[in-house]
C-alpha cells in the first residue's frame, strides 16, 4: 500500500508493507497538488455556407465563430490567417501574437462577398502550445438581377416649365436579396427625383441624400419619382441616365427629354445655362 505525505512542500510516496490501517496521508490529509491540464483549443462551428449572395455586395449574414481555451493553461496564439480575405472579409477579438488565458475564448465575425460563382477559403487560428484551428466557408455569388417599370422615361416640355411627375419602379426578379446602395442621375440639367426609396441620391456628382443600403428581397419593389424642367428648345443631347448602384456595380436606365416652344414665356429657373 502506497501513501503520499507532505514535508512542508515536498510530497514523498511511502510503501507500507503491511496492510495496517492508515488514518491519513499527509501532514494535513490533503491530496498533492497536480498539474494542470494543457491548453486545448477548440473552434466552433468549424464548418459554415453562407446564403447566396448578391456579386460585390456584402452578404447580409455576419457568421460568428467561437474560439475556446478549455485547458488548464493559456494558449499562445500566433496568427488569424484566411487563403480568401477579400471575398471573406473578417474581424476578431482573438488577440495575435497574444495570449487566450484559460476557459477564456474570443470570436471572429465573418461576411462574404463575392467576385463570381462558388467560392472557398480556410481561415486558420494557430498557436504554439495547443495545435491549429480551423474554419472552412463555402459560400455562392449569383448576378443580381432588377428590372425597370417603365423601361425608359420620355420628357417632352415647354422651354423652363417643369414637367408633372412620372414614376419608376425598380423590382428584384433574381432570388437572392440585392442591397441598393446609390442612385445617381447624370447628363441632363433640369432633372428632379422628389421622391426616392432605393438608396442615397445624387444628382450630377451632388449628393441629394447620403448612400445608404436599400435591401431589395426577391419579388420586393422600391420607386421613384422624376419630373424634368427643360432649359432649351430640342432634343437634349444626349439624354440623362439613372444609375442604381449595386455593390461595386450598377445598373442603367435612361432618360429622353425634349424642349418645346412655349405659347406663353416663362422666366428662366436659375439653374439654366
């Protein structure tokens, strides 16, 4: 029979060659103490597919990963690391070089945007005392897809009057959502959106109302209205165009708008040339 007693802070192992009866092991009856357990990492989940999603644009799912320190000693973390940062962009609280003390844990927050069709990549956790961690994204881009109700807008006014309104409404007939980021109107003085529900708006390089994202869910509508006041007699050349932002692309739709000759004259808007 084997017994462990403490000599101040010395624990010695003694035999006992008789099965006689031990009253206690120690000078207190205290175990020793024992190590403590190593670091252990574990990441959780390991594995995630994002919703297909809209190219260029950020998708609209933030997935978050756990990294845990269940050991009993800390984790030295050497790097957070992905083979596709671009199209898996990433933030973290996990701290490397650094320290992840035990049963302690930090996270990342992951996005995707896509430059085409499927795409992977791994993000890495990796430390010096407690293995590598993993994390393996899968994720799908599709080209946006959004359709104009009228396809084209037509002006035909007297010389500096103000045309009444016309509406357009911009539809998403793909099945991914499609995040409206700007509209933008170029090419024709006289043009005038009173009423805008799909995203921030300038106006020949002047922003009207900042960006901001419009999410458009698939079958969804946003609209507009536009009037034109005409600052000559003719056809303006060149017409105007409508871009809607999508992401780092866009989308066009475009104006005609015609000047006539007004039976009464009216004062020039000092917006015309």
């Amino acid at each position: 029979m084997r017994c462990r007693v403490g000599i101040g802070t010395v624990w010695l192992v003694v035999t006992l060659l008789s099965g006689s009866w031990l009253a206690s092991c120690g000078d207190d009856g205290n175990d020793p103490p024992t190590a403590p357990t190593p670091a252990v990492l574990a990441v959780s989940p390991a594995v995630f597919t994002f919703p297909d999603t809209a190219y260029n644009t950020l998708s609209l799912t933030t997935a978050v990963f756990t990294v845990t320190n269940s050991g009993g000693v800390a984790v030295d973390l050497s790097s957070v690391s992905s083979t596709n940062p671009l199209e898996f962009p990433f933030s973290t609280t996990c701290v490397a070089p650094g320290v992840l003390a035990s049963q302690a844990s930090c996270t990342l927050a992951i996005q995707f945007r896509p430059r085409g069709g499927l795409t992977m990549a791994r993000v890495t956790i990796a430390t010096s005392n407690a293995g590598t961690g993993s994390i393996d994204l899968t994720g799908t881009g599709q080209r946006p897809q959004l359709d104009f109700t009228p396809p084209t807008l037509s002006f035909q006014v007297p010389l500096y009057s103000t045309s009444p309104i016309q509406s357009v409404s911009v539809t998403n007939t793909g099945n991914i959502p499609v995040p409206l980021w700007l509209v933008e109107v170029y090419g024709l003085t006289g043009i005038s959106i009173p009423m805008n529900s799909c995203g921030g708006l300038a106006i020949n390089g002047q922003i009207v109302s900042a960006p901001g994202s419009v999410t458009l869910q698939p079958g969804a509508s946003c609209s507009m209205e536009v009037t034109y006041t005409s600052c000559s007699v003719g056809t303006a050349a060149g017409g105007g165009t409508i871009r809607i932002r999508v992401g780092n692309g866009f989308f066009l739709f475009f104006i005609s708008a015609t000047g006539t000759t007004p039976s009464t004259a009216l004062p020039k808007p000092s917006f015309c040339p």
